[in-house]
C-alpha cells in the first residue's frame, strides 16, 4: 500500500504529464485576429471584398498613423463616420493589384453591434470596383492587423477556399476564372 504523501506525488505527476500537450501547443500557437476578409465578387467585369473587423481597434489604429487623438466613443454611428473621415488613411495600408498593376477601389462603411456579450463594435468595410480588362488574377494586402486573419474566397461551388495570411502577408494569386464551376463529367465526355 502507498503511502498518502507517495500517492500525492504521483498525482500531481500524471496531472503534469496530462498537461503537457495543452502547453506544447500554447507556446507554439499563433493568435488569431479578429478580422476576416471574404471575396464576394470577382470576375472579368466586377470585384467585392468585404472587411470584417473591430471598429474600435481600427479606428484607433487609423487616428494614430494620422497623429490625431484616440475617439471615445463606441456608437456605432459615430464610429462609421469617423472611419470614413478616415478613409484616406485606411487605403494607405490597402492594396489590390490585378496582375500586379494596383486598383484603387471604393469604399463602403457600416458599423454594427457585435452580438456577443461584451463584444465591441464590427466594422464591414466594402471594397469593390472595376477589373481591369484582360486581367487575370487579383492580389490583396491589408496591413491593419498584426495577427493572422483568414482571406475567403466565396465565389467557388461548393465550399469556400481560405488563405490564412500573417498581418501585412501579400495574398496568393486569385484568378478571376476560379469561381466558375468545373464543367461536370458529361459536359466533359460530350466534348
């Protein structure tokens, strides 16, 4: 029979070692932001992207790199009319290219609620615009995060494909073709 101090020990022993994958996988782990970017147009005519991120966390970001005083407010509205008041700087930390010639797209901004408890406020930025004839594939770089964030392409049947990017990372190519669907089986035989 063990004794208590021995039984103890071996306690805290197998409670270490059960411990050990979680801390293996802390210290290699990347955060992971909160913004997301998804393509929701592309293709010979027209782009859409969506920005999906915080709006408190952007803005102060952005009325820093202006030299201007953090807002302290987290209305929804004001922080949408703040952003777009901002939008030159935003663009500065932007970009698309179309076969490596950049776009400047428009911009659209709403702020909404988060949903969850606690959550701060969401910003949707909207950038779309016109392709430029003959191009072949977009390339997309955002450099108002420093974590990783997901790059989603929505256009392609049946699941969306994602390019996890680290902070000011430069996308893979997107080709403009990518999003129509791969012709079926028969198509093929018929052909």
């Amino acid at each position: 029979m063990l004794s208590e101090r021995t039984r103890a020990r071996i306690s805290i022993l197998i409670c270490g070692l059960a411990a050990l994958p979680w801390l293996d996988a802390g210290a290699f782990a990347h955060e992971i932001g909160t913004t997301r970017v998804s393509v929701t147009a592309l293709n010979h005519s027209r782009f859409e992207l969506d920005v999906v991120t915080d709006a408190t966390s952007l803005l102060e970001k952005m009325e820093t790199v202006a030299g201007e005083p953090p807002s302290a407010t987290d209305d929804p509205l004001a922080l949408r009319q703040r952003l777009e008041i901002l939008a030159p700087i935003f663009q500065q930390r932007v970009a698309i290219w179309f076969d490596g010639q950049p776009a400047r797209p428009s911009l659209s901004w709403s702020v909404a609620p988060s949903g969850a408890i606690g959550g701060g406020q969401i910003a949707t930025i909207r950038l779309s615009g016109d392709v430029p004839p003959s191009a072949r594939s977009l390339t997309w770089k955002y450099a108002w995060t420093f974590t990783s964030y997901a790059l989603i392409d929505r256009r392609s049947a049946p699941g969306a494909t994602t390019q996890w990017l680290e902070g000011d990372q430069t996308s893979g190519p997107l080709l403009l073709d990518a999003g129509t669907p791969a012709p079926s089986r028969v198509r093929l035989a018929g052909r």
